[in-house]
C-alpha cells in the first residue's frame, strides 16, 4: 500500500520488567486465514502468525509483533529516503495481542495497545476444558487426533498430535497432550493451519514488557470507549504511529490524498466486525 499523505511520527519505546522470562525452543509458524468482515465473509485475509514454546512456557504473536523492530527500522529508512511510504502488507495485523502462557499451570497473560499504550490482563476461563475424540487424519506427516471445545463465544475443532509433545497451540489454544496442527471454528471463520516448527539454535528469551495492569472487563470497557472516540486518521505500525496531518500550503492533489486515506482508514476499522472473541 502505498500512501502520499503527510506524516506525524510519534515514537515510544518499551521498558522491560526484569523478573519475569519466557524462554522458548522452537518457532512454530501458523498460517491463519480468516474473515474480518461480517458483511462480507467470502472476502478471506491470511496472514503467518508465531508461537515460540517450550515444555513450560510460551508466546504466541503476530509477524509485526515477532519482527518489530525489522519493521520499524525499514519503515524509518523509506521515510527518510523517499517522500512516500511502501507498508508492506506483513507490516499490519489484525492479531494485536501477544499471550504470555504458562502451559503448567494454563495461565495466560495478555498484552495489548489500545492506540500507543500498553495493557496487561490475565485470561479468564482458562485453562480450556477440551473434549477429545476418537477420530484421527494424517496431516503434514503427523498422525492427528480430533479434539473439541467452546471458547469465547464460538465452537472449535482441534487437531493435535502426539508426535510433537508439545501442550500448546495457536492464539489461546493449549491443555491438549500434544501439538495442535490445525484448528477452525465451526463456521470456518477463522483457521488455523501450521506451516512449519523449527528448534531454534538459540533459545530466543522474551522479557515480559512493563504495561499498566487492568482486568479484561475493564480492558474491553476502554477499548470499546476508544473505538466509540477514535479519529479516522491515524494508524499503528510496530513502534511507530503515523496520522494523516494537513499544513499550510497544501496543494489540492495533497489534500485530496489526505482525504482519500482518512476514507480508507474508516472504512477498514468499519470492516473489523467479526473478530476472533465473539465475547
């Protein structure tokens, strides 16, 4: 996508807690394809997302999140070198949060943004009560078995293997004894498909970021009250903020473009109505 709008960069950094480490042996990379948009759900977005486990803890996240500071980095040398800005499409993410999971004790910490702030809430309803089941299919080489369970307002199908002692699974999914491989919704809104799991030859350490703690309600209220308040013309990059701004001397193209982009901006945060929690 490629933008010929003013720019406001506002920049902030993370702080880190140093008491808590989630440290993770392998990169599992899910292929998520999905429908964003309840009015039209033929209209299917796909996108690569992250988990990094171990036997005992984990983090699931987005590209943008995993590879920030890549991102952010290309981003700043296009603004510095050139008038108009390429985002690339891996660059934004409709999986905004990151879950901090204990696979011992099915704990789960979330984190966040509501515009640049962070948060931090602990899942309720967790750990998951998993239904498994008899029915088996080979998938990817692995021997899968069928598992189901109700979540946030939606029924999932869940494929997990054995072969891959691994309790966990994308996005909040874990608590089976093995792998998940595949899950989908019963409306095949949103389906998750792994696509490759690598044991990292060095451990990749997350520090769990500072961030203002909340309950999920309270959360959920704020979030809600932002949405109710939001201005069509900004948008979240990793690290990076950037608001349509208009100036003195524009010329009319300039201000048609700026016009143009808050439209968009508008229309695709309209579009985010059929998210993955359902409540």
């Amino acid at each position: 996508m490629k933008e010929k709008i003013t720019l406001l960069l506002l920049f902030f950094s993370l702080t880190i807690f140093a008491q808590e480490e989630y440290t993770t042996d392998y990169e599992i990379q899910y292929e998520v394809n999905y429908s964003i948009d309840s009015t039209n759900l033929e209209n299917k977005s796909t996108e690569i997302v992250y988990l990094y486990t171990d036997s005992k803890k984990s983090v699931f996240m987005s590209y943008p999140e995993a590879f920030e500071e890549e991102i952010k980095a290309d981003l700043l040398h296009q603004i510095k070198t050139q008038n108009k800005v390429n985002i690339p499409k891996e660059a934004s993410s409709n999986f905004g949060k990151v879950f901090y999971k204990d696979l011992q004790s099915g704990e789960v910490l979330t984190t966040e943004k509501i515009d640049t702030k962070k948060y931090v809430f602990q899942e309720d309803k967790l750990p998951l009560k998993w239904t498994v089941l008899e029915e088996t299919k080979e998938i990817l080489g692995y021997q899968a078995q069928k598992a189901k369970v109700d979540f946030a307002g939606r029924s999932y199908e869940a494929w997990f293997t054995l072969e891959i002692p691994i309790s966990d699974g994308p996005y909040l999914f874990s608590g089976l004894p093995g792998l998940i491989i595949e899950l989908y919704d019963s409306e095949k809104h949103y389906h998750f498909s792994l696509k490759s799991i690598d044991k990292l030859d060095e451990k990749r350490v997350f520090e769990f970021p500072k961030a203002k703690e909340i309950t999920k309600n309270e959360f959920l209220k704020l979030q809600k009250k932002a949405k109710e308040n939001s201005k069509h013309d900004t948008t979240n990059l990793p690290g990076i903020q950037m608001k349509v701004v208009s100036h003195d001397g524009m010329s009319q193209e300039e201000k048609a473009d700026n016009q143009a982009a808050k439209r968009r901006i508008k229309e695709n945060k309209a579009k985010k109505n059929n998210l993955i929690e359902r409540n």
